[in-house]
C-alpha cells in the first residue's frame, strides 16, 4: 500500500516537498515499518522489529516511494536502544569488567585492519579512488565516515551505500544463521569482564546515563517490550530509508565488491571470535556479536534478543568505534602520504 504513494510536493515550488507531504509520508513510512515488523513478528524471525522495517520500507523506497524521515525517528530509535543496552550494567556487571583489556584491544585492531582489507578489495576490484575506498571500507559509524570521507574528496553517495549495504548484510545475516542454528545464552550476561567504553552519540547518552544510575546501586525496572519494539522499529525506518530507486544501479561494482566483502568479513569475524574465546573464555558466539562489522546498536540487540552477553558485546562495539573515530583521520594521512592519496580538501564536498 505504501509502496504506491508518490512525493507529495509544494504546487509553488514542484521541487520542494511541502511539511504536509514530508509528515505524511514520515507516517506512511512508520505504517509500512510496522506492517514489516507484523510480518516478520508472525513469521518468528530474529529481530523482526528491526528487520521488518528495513525490509518493508527498503522494498517501498526501491519501487519509489520517496519515504525520508526525519532524524528525529533514527535519534528516537538511539535512545531506547541505549537506555535498554544501559540496563545491562548493574553493579555487579560493571566490578567484573575489568579483565577483557587485552581481548579488547585485539579485537578493536584486528577489526580496524578487517576494514583496511574492505579498502584494498575496494580500489583493487571496484576501482573506486583512495577515499572513497578508505572511508567506504572503514568499519565505523557511517555519518562520521562520509563527513570525512567528503572531506578528502571521496563519493559521499558511494560512502553511505557501501555503509547502508554493509550493516544491512551483517545485520541480516548473523541473527538468521544463529537462528538456524539454534544458538541461545541462558544469561544476559557471560562471565569475564570488560570496562564500559563509549558508543556513538545518542545511543552513547540514554546509555551512560542509564548504567550510571544503576552503577549508583539505585535500581529501574527493565523497559515494556513495546517500547523496545518501537525502539527498533524507528532504527529499521530509518536504515530503510536510505535506498532509493536507482541504488543498486548507482554502482554495481562498487556494490557487488561490499557485499562479498562484508561475507568475507563476517566469516574473519568468526575466526577473530574463535581466537578471542581462547584468550577471554566467552563464548564464541558472544564474541562474534562483539567483534562483527555491524553497528552498536544493532549487534547489542542481538546479543539481547539471544541473551549472549549484552555488556560485553556493546563494550567490544563500543570501543572499536571510539578508536576508529579518533584515529581515522590521522591514518588516512598517514597512508596517503605513503601512497600519494589525495590530502584534506579543507571542507567537505560530494563527488558523485
């Protein structure tokens, strides 16, 4: 129903959206996410909150529905998912992280050199230049990579597509497999240790402020579940807004070089994990959630959903995003100045 609805547009500026067509296809947009989630709710799937939006309003927007939310409805879906993930970290929770500082750090390099691999395969197979294949390829948050990757004159347009297909592999693939497979903890939470880190932005806020008051000996109950499903349900809205009709002919090559690279990512996620649990004793399993080339957010819902170790898996998210953000800049220079890559254009700028 809602893939039919056509961009309702200002008749004194026909390129211009009017606010009325902008909300009303905000809410069209919410109805098909939720008639997304209804499905995969009813079909048992992993995360159908979260999936079925993407999915749903993915399918809507390929057939040119024109859904583009607000940022409001991604910031909303941040703050429940942090303040949920923030329950996890009890008193208890937060005395015995402490003892994953090496598996941490291992993981958080062993991840950022899986995404320097993402970039090589990008300039090698895709032909795409430096920065566009760098910030493309990096495994963090996609809105800091494409200011940055604008920055040095990358394709912001590619950057973003590269993110969107990349988290939306990952995410896809990873809760159906343990589905299949009929992976499931017995504890929200798995043994050893590990120190609270700081995950993106808004997810970063509801999250901190959450574990502090609970790290305060002061004790909140766990949020409805309808208020966890509308939480992800704005997440799955916003991801599925990102395509458009022409996505996946913007560059097919580029696109097709993300997307076997993101399955060869997640399998070197496994043999990080295997490695990890060796080092750590966590579970496998745990440790694939934490160290997979997914985002924060939807890695720990996952852990949530499937009770594998929700601290543990956002501390290991957490930190590799921290590093990476603080770093990439800096090692972009770094290796453009081995490489001759095209330096700091001063202000960001989009290439298509």
């Amino acid at each position: 129903m809602a893939c039919g609805t056509r961009l309702i547009r200002n008749d004194r500026d026909p390129g211009k959206p009017n606010v009325t067509g902008r909300w009303l296809r905000t809410l069209l947009a919410l109805l098909a996410g939720t008639l997304g989630g209804a499905l995969f709710a009813w079909l048992h799937t992993p995360l159908p909150w979260m999936l079925g939006p993407i999915f749903a309003v993915g399918a809507c927007n390929l057939a040119g529905a024109g859904f583009a939310p607000p940022i409001a409805v991604r910031r909303g879906g941040q703050w429940v998912v942090g303040a949920v993930l923030g329950l996890y970290f009890t008193p208890d929770a937060v005395a015995r992280m402490s003892a994953l500082g090496p598996a941490l750090i291992v993981a958080t390099t062993a991840i950022i050199m899986i995404g320097w691999g993402f970039c090589w395969a990008l300039i090698r197979f895709a032909r795409v230049d430096p920065a566009t294949a760098f910030f493309g390829g990096a495994i963090g948050g996609a809105s800091e990579m494409l200011v940055q990757g604008e920055r040095y004159g990358g394709s912001g347009q590619l950057i973003s597509a590269g993110h969107t297909l990349r988290l939306i592999i990952v995410i896809t693939l990873i809760p159906f497999s343990m589905a299949a497979l009929g992976v499931h903890g017995d504890d929200a939470w798995l043994p050893p240790p590990m120190a609270i880190s700081i995950p993106g932005l808004l997810v970063l806020a509801a999250l901190t402020g959450t574990a502090g008051v609970l790290d305060s000996d002061l004790s909140l109950s766990a949020l409805p579940r309808p208020v966890i499903n509308i939480g992800q349900l704005l997440l799955g809205v916003a991801i599925g807004s990102r395509f458009a009709p022409d996505f996946f002919r913007v560059a097919p090559r580029y696109l097709s070089v993300v997307a076997v690279s993101s399955v060869v990512g997640v399998g070197l996620a496994l043999l990080l994990a295997w490695g990890l649990s060796w080092l750590s004793g966590l579970r496998v399993v745990t440790l694939l959630l934490a160290v997979a080339p997914g985002g924060v957010a939807e890695m720990a819902l996952t852990a949530k959903v499937l009770q594998l170790g929700v601290p543990v898996v956002t501390a290991f998210q957490v930190m590799r995003v921290v590093v990476l953000l603080l770093s990439v800049g800096t090692t972009y220079r770094l290796l453009g100045r081995w490489f001759d890559w095209p330096r700091d254009t001063g202000a960001p700028r989009r290439r298509a």
